[in-house]
C-alpha cells in the first residue's frame, strides 16, 4: 500500500505542478501586464504582479521536482486564492453554464495543492527529510 500511495503523491504533484506551471509560463505572453494593471486599479502596487511568477512557477517547479513540496504547495494554495479574491471574485458563488461551480479549475488545482500541504512530496521527491517536504 506504501508504494501505491507514493505513487499517487507523485501523479498529484506532476499533474498539479506541470498543469499551473503551463498557466504560469502564459503570464510571459503579455498577462503579466494586465494583472500589474489590475493591481494598480484596486489601489495595490503594480509590482506585486510579479508575485505571480512565484506562484505559477517557481512554486509549481518545487512541487513538480519535490522539494520543500508543502511549503511551494502552500505558496501555490496562496497564490490560488489570491486570484479568486482579486480576478474572479464575482464567480466565487457562480455555477458554469454546464452546471459546475464557474472556478472549478482554479479550485482542482487549489485543493490539490492543499493535499500536498498535508501529505508532503512521497516518496518520489527530491527531498524527503526536511520538515517542508
């Protein structure tokens, strides 16, 4: 049953990990400056928008590799509700139009990243040792 169970930490951390490393990796394409400017109409500093780099990449890359998987799991968990909070907070109590809850995506990889916070990497990971992993 070990195994089993590190092998199922290891499909929830690449497929967490690679899925918002790809969203991550499309802020390059010009998305950073809409959310630097979102930013600054809500009265924040604009550079906070870099804050998602930290979140959809460098946290994603962590998890992906395992290492320091729960504390990346919980920078990502943060990074999550901070775009429900600022970008799709009018859909948080929305349901799509094909019957789920309108922030399903963001909330999969949300909860699976929540898991990791509990679990740790597993087996498979780079690092095993350390509290944070």
């Amino acid at each position: 049953m070990k195994r089993n169970l590190a092998l199922g930490l290891l499909i929830l951390r690449l497929s967490v990990g690679i899925l918002m490393l790809l969203h991550g990796l499309a802020k390059f394409g010009g998305a950073l400056t809409f959310i630097e400017s979102m930013l600054i109409e809500k009265g924040l500093p604009g550079f906070l928008a870099y804050g998602v780099l930290v979140g959809e990449i460098i946290a994603p890359v962590a998890i992906i590799v395992g290492f320091r998987t729960r504390i990346a799991a919980f920078i990502f968990v943060i990074n999550c509700l901070v775009a429900m909070l600022l970008v799709h907070s009018n859909d948080i109590f929305s349901m799509s139009e094909h019957g789920g809850w309108a922030l399903e995506l963001l909330g999969i990889y949300m909860f699976g990243a929540l898991a990791l916070v509990f679990t740790g990497g597993g087996t498979y990971a780079v690092s095993k040792t350390n509290s944070w992993d």
